[in-house]
C-alpha cells in the first residue's frame, strides 16, 4: 500500500514538473489565458469570442468517455450564443463563446501539450479538464501552472487533489472512498461480507494506485478477504498470472479499476481458463454501454458499477431547464445511438463555465477564477458548491448493472442501488447474474 501511494505521488510529481517547465517555456502568469486582460488595461476593441478550451479523449484506450462531445458542448453554445453571449463589462457588451476542442489521444503526455498550445496558440479564457486521472491530471496541471482559470470534472476526487494543492483549478465529482463504500453496502444486499474473497484487479496507473489502498484498507476493516495479484500495467495482454492467482485463492467477487480494453482482455481469457466467480464490481471499465458490450453477452450480463449520471437522475439544466431525460433523448434522436454518464458532465463543465463568466463579467483570469470558487448552481448533474479550502464539489453516485435487452443480444445499464443517495431512483432489480 505505501509502494502504491508512493508511486502515485511520483507520478503526479512529474506531470506538475513537466506542467511548470512548460508555463515558464509558454506562458509564465496568466500566461494567454485572457484576451481582454487583468493587467494592462482593456483592449479598445472587443474579443470576437470568449474562448473555452476542452481537451477530450477522442481516440485512444478512454476514447468511450470522449463520446458526446461536441454535442453536448455545442447544446450551451448554442443557448448562449443565441442570446447574444455572456456580458462583459469591460467591453459594455455580450460577448459570444467558442469552444477549442483538441484530442489528448487518451495519454496524459499529449493532454499536457496539447493544453499548453490551447493556452499558448488560441490564448483561451477558461480550461474544462475532465476523463480520469489520464487526462484531468495534466490538464489542471497545465492550467495551474499557467495561471488559467479552469472547471475539472470526471475525475475520482483522491486522485485529483494528489496534483494539488490548486489556486486555479475546481473540480467536482465522486470520492473513491465513496464508491467503495456503496459498493460494499451492495454485496452486503446479496449476502456477501466478512470471509468473501474478492480478487483485486487495478492498474498501475493514478486511478489504479490511488484506488487500491482505499479499497485494501476498507475491505480488510469489513473482514474480507483480499486476492491481490498486484498492479498491471495497462495494456496487459496475458492475464495466466492473475488468473492462477484468483484460482489459486477462490475468489467469488472480482473488484478493480481496469480501463474498458483491460477488462475485455481480461474476462475471455480468465473464462477460457476456467475462472468461475460470482459477480464482478468495477469502476471504470464497463461504465457505458459501448465498453459493456464490447463483451461477449454472456460476460457483461450482470456487471455491476457505479453510476455518476443517467436520465433517470433528477436533475436539470440551469440554462434550458431541460432535464436529464430530455438531455439523453436529445442525444439518442440526432445521433442514433443510446446515451452516455459523460455527456451530462460535458454538459455540466459547460454550465459551470457560463454561470462563472456570467457572473464575473470579466475576462480578466483573477476574477474568472474567482467566480468559479463561487459557484452555487444547480446543474444537470446536481448541485455544484465547491469546498474554500479543497476546491472540491462532491457529486453523486448511485448502483448500476448491466442486464440483458429483450433480444438477449446485448445489454443495458439498469439502476440497482440508491440507498446513498435515495433522491435518484432504482429502475430494477439487484441481483447475481444468471440467478
């Protein structure tokens, strides 16, 4: 457990080094982060747009969380634009927004350069770093070492305070010690507890380490018993090890953090090699329906996960007043295809950033970045409040698991568990798999 700890902090280390090496090549303070300027006086002339820069994993091994943009950024554009844009008051006028969207590949080097060249080559406003600890890691690094006011979403909360502390950057999502608690408090609800052996299956990435010494030291406390092969890197292809070990020790519950193309390795080769386990828990592999079903039917029946965002939670926009259900429906009908947990935060980030440039009428980065630490807003993924000290706006999560369609030919995610936060509800049942 401290190895882990250990090495995640290297890890970050070296992308808040890389991330200051490159504000001084790039940027130094405030470094483009604003066209209308908190230094020198306004421009005589206005800014054509208020510029937002979003890094997003459009290809790569986290691609599935990219999916959506830039729909869903496009829908607040769009509502703000057609009022004219944001008032700023050092122009005496509105203002429309444009969003930079540039593909971070799903590795945390190219995010960091390409934020950098958001900040240096289209001098943005405002940054929304988001998508795991792979990317909303090096984005908030760059934004704070470049003095660039930034919303940071989709991002377990450990990890993402180990790159602090932030003076520019406020996030909001889930605690990992949170969601293992919640599930915990779901295996309970089948009857599993004290003496089950859960096979641990974490990378050796800043998800992976910052979630394994939670889960090692909660599990333990609760009397289960741990099969922990070690870390991986991601990537893996030859899973004999592991699965011996899992064999070796009788797991009935497999647990972890995989990212989507680990685990469909994963599974097929632990059943080919005649692994038999009872359920299997995971973040972050299997969270939205194209990494689901990137597994054979007969696997991703009955994976079970956390859910961050659905049409079935009750929440809305603060712009629209279009709700959660709508949002998805929205989705579904232009772009043929079933809904997605990030699209309700890609909306979200961009609420957030409007709400803050509305009421900080300024593009200056002090009053930008100001006005962010003062949102109190209800958005389409509930409440956003960020805490003074941590910069940290907790969100809720709820059970999930996959079940099969009516044609038995792939599966949807189902609500299952609710008791943490009874305001968003069940819409079936939690059960095992194939019982």
């Amino acid at each position: 457990m401290k190895k882990s700890k250990k090495l995640l902090a290297l890890l970050i280390s070296a992308l808040l080094v890389c991330a200051a090496l490159a504000g001084c090549n790039g940027g130094g303070s405030g470094g483009g982060a604003s066209t209308g300027g908190g230094g020198g006086g306004a421009p005589a002339t206005a800014p054509e747009f208020i510029k937002i820069g979003i890094p997003n994993p459009t290809t790569g091994p986290i691609a599935s969380f990219g999916i959506g943009t830039p729909w869903a950024e496009d829908l607040v554009i769009d509502a703000v634009n057609a009022e004219g844009g944001i008032y700023i008051e050092e122009y005496d006028k509105k203002i429309p927004i444009k969003a930079y969207y540039v593909d971070t590949e799903s590795d945390p080097t190219k995010a960091g350069e390409v934020t950098q060249q958001l900040i240096n080559q289209e001098d943005v406003d405002i940054l929304i770093a988001r998508h795991t600890p792979d990317t909303a890691l090096p984005v908030s690094a760059m934004a704070e070492a470049n003095q660039v006011p930034c919303v940071s979403l989709e991002c377990p909360v450990e990890p993402w305070l180990e790159g602090g502390p932030y003076e520019w950057v406020y996030h909001s999502f889930w605690r990992v010690e949170d969601n293992c608690d919640m599930f915990l408090d779901m295996w309970a609800e089948l009857g599993y507890g004290e003496g089950t052996v859960v096979g641990f299956l974490f990378p050796n990435d800043p998800d992976g380490l910052a979630w394994l010494p939670i889960f090692t030291e909660k599990l333990t406390a609760a009397g289960y018993v741990i099969s922990d092969p070690g870390t991986y890197p991601k990537g893996n292809q030859d899973w004999t090890a592991v699965i011996n070990k899992f064999k070796q020790d009788g797991v009935q519950i497999l647990t972890g953090c995989d990212i989507a193309p680990d685990f469909a390795s994963f599974a097929p080769q632990a059943a080919q090699q005649g692994l038999s386990y009872d359920l299997v828990t995971m973040g972050r592999a299997f969270l939205f329906p194209a990494d689901a079903n990137a597994n054979p039917p007969e696997i991703a029946n009955g994976l079970s996960c956390e859910v961050w965002w659905s049409p079935w939670h009750p929440f809305a926009s603060s712009l629209t007043g279009q709700t959660a259900a709508e949002l998805a429906a929205a989705y579904e009908e232009s772009q043929k295809t079933g809904w997605s947990a990030p699209m309700g935060y890609k909306y979200a980030g961009m609420e957030i950033a409007v709400d803050a440039l509305t009421r900080a009428a300024s593009l200056d980065p002090v009053k930008i970045r100001d006005a962010i630490g003062e949102t109190d807003l209800d958005t389409i993924v509930g409440h956003i409040k960020y805490d003074a000290e941590t910069h940290v706006a907790p969100t809720p999560i709820v059970g999930g698991q996959w079940k099969l369609n009516a044609a038995g030919d792939a599966v949807d995610l189902m609500i299952v568990y609710n008791k943490n936060n009874p305001n968003i509800p069940t819409n079936a049942t939690w059960e095992l798999p194939n019982k």
